[in-house]
C-alpha cells in the first residue's frame, strides 16, 4: 500500500471545504451537530461493563443519549451483561438512553444470525454493523477475488436482516483500508455491496491511512448511516504501538465543521464516540458546543 506525506493528507482533507464553504452556519444544536443526540461506542470502555447500571449511568451523566454496543453473542467476555435483551432495553431507558445500533461479529452472522436479529429486536436495535469482512477473506490483505466473495456473502446477510426490518451496515478496519490491484478495496466495496441493503460507518481514524471522512460522504451521497468519532494530531510525532496519537475531539486535525456538514450529505444519521473513558468524557464536551 502507498504512503501519502502528512502534507499532502492534510491538503487533502482540506480540499473537500471549499464545496462546503458556502453552507450557512446553523443555529446552536440541542443534542449534537446536526440536532442528533450524542453517541458513544461501548467497546474502548468494555471493561466497565460489568455493572452496567452504574456504566449507563456514567454515560448518561455526561451528555450521551445514544449507546453504541456489541453483541454479546459475537463477542461475549466483557459483553456478557448485555445477555438479557430486556433487561438491556429497561437499564438504557431508565436512564433516559436507547440503542439503535450495534456490532456484530462475522462469525454469528454467518452461523447465529436469526439469534442475532431477535436479540437486537428486543434491545432495540436497527441498524447491524460489522467491523470488517476481514474474517475469511484474506485479513488486511485480500485478493481481488476474497473482496468479490465477501461482498457477496454480505450482501446475502443483509438481504436477510432486511426481512428482519434490520438495516445492515458496514464499518472500516484493515481489510476495507487496504488496496487491490491498484484500488482501495473501500472504493470497491462501494461498487460491488447493494445500496439498498448495506450503509457504511465511516471510522475517523483511518485518516491516518489517507481516509478523509468529508471526501468519501461527498463521494458517496447517502451510502453512509453512520460514524465512529476519533480525533488524531497528525502533526505530532508521538505514536501509540506505531500509530498515531488519538487526542479529544477539537484537539487534532480533523475539521469538524466541514466532517459534519459532509456528513448530511453522506446520510449519516448517528454518529457514536470511540475513545477512552477520559477522552470520551472531553469529545462529548465538545460535541455539545459545536456549531455546524
């Protein structure tokens, strides 16, 4: 996979505002950008799960309406208290929280899913999401033919969810960043999963392998349902088992006035915090304030 130099991604993810640049600025919103309640994924703080209550609670007492979970049956250890779906469903209202959407792993879809569907119904959840078609498919590195042959096991496991009056989507991790025959699976997977039946979950983070969010919903109007919000310092040369430094939403490079105002143009209905307790705690904080 080719590299691109930090100056030439920053002028990149620059690029897109001059489309957006015209787009008047909203009044204040009540929830989040784009007047949607702020979210939060479960798995960086997976290991608080254990006393859900006092977790739902801890979010809850920071601004997050909206939590992002995974599925106990996929990923079971630290999301084992997620097993009972209506108990799930009573602990998240009585602290004025829902969950709508939710992860799942690629080996309970292919062997569990209807399991899988009835449990999300009972949680409330719509929208089903897998991390990455990676599992079965040449990992990070796949052929042209294991990207062909994941995105048609996909689009059949949606087609089911759909029945189910479920939305499948998909999120971005080493095999979607990576590159085939000279082309970003990314891109393909566009080409090759049916519109109607899976949405895409842009990961902010993959910036640092040349992924602006705001081209891709510009790009791809209305393929997208979703994000996973991270913040990177990509001027910084301190790295984190070789990666780039995750910093709060506000404290990187990523502009989050034009990410937001792409993202209405890519259909992106909820948006969920993937950070660590304490930057979680500052991007939510950050979130309440902004105006798009």
């Amino acid at each position: 996979m080719s590299h691109i130099s930090r100056r030439e991604l920053l002028s990149k993810a620059a690029a897109a505002s001059v489309v957006l640049a015209a787009a008047p600025a909203a009044a204040f919103a009540p929830n989040g950008p784009l007047g949607l309640p702020i979210g939060s994924q479960t798995w960086p703080t997976r290991s608080m799960l254990k006393d859900f209550p006092a977790y739902v609670k801890m979010m809850a007492d920071i601004g997050v309406t909206r939590l992002e979970l995974c599925s106990p049956i996929g990923y079971g250890g630290e999301f084992a208290s997620l097993s009972n779906p209506s108990e799930v469903r009573k602990i998240l209202a009585d602290h004025g929280m829902k969950s709508e959407s939710c992860h799942f792993s690629m080996d309970e879809l292919r062997h569990s899913q209807d399991k899988s569907i009835a449990w999300a119904h009972e949680v409330g959840i719509k929208q089903m999401i897998t991390a990455t078609l990676s599992d079965g498919n040449g990992g990070d590195k796949p052929t042209l033919d294991q990207v062909k042959h994941a995105a048609d096991e996909y689009n059949k496991i949606a087609a089911i969810a759909a029945k189910a009056g479920m939305q499948q989507g998909l999120h971005n991790e080493g095999f979607e960043v990576s590159v085939v025959e000279g082309k970003k699976t990314y891109d393909l997977l566009f080409e090759l999963l049916d519109p109607k039946l899976v949405k895409f979950q842009f990961q902010m983070s993959t910036i640092t392998d040349g992924f602006v969010a705001a081209d891709y919903f510009l790009k791809y109007p209305g393929r997208f349902f979703s994000m996973h919000l991270q913040d990177i310092d990509l001027n910084s040369t301190e790295r984190v088992n070789g990666e780039h430094r995750q910093v709060a939403l506000g404290k990187g490079s990523i502009d989050w006035v034009k990410t937001f105002k792409a993202a209405k143009v890519g259909g992106v209905k909820n948006y969920f915090v993937e950070q660590s307790w304490p930057l979680t705690k500052a991007s939510v904080a950050f979130l309440q304030t902004l105006r798009i």
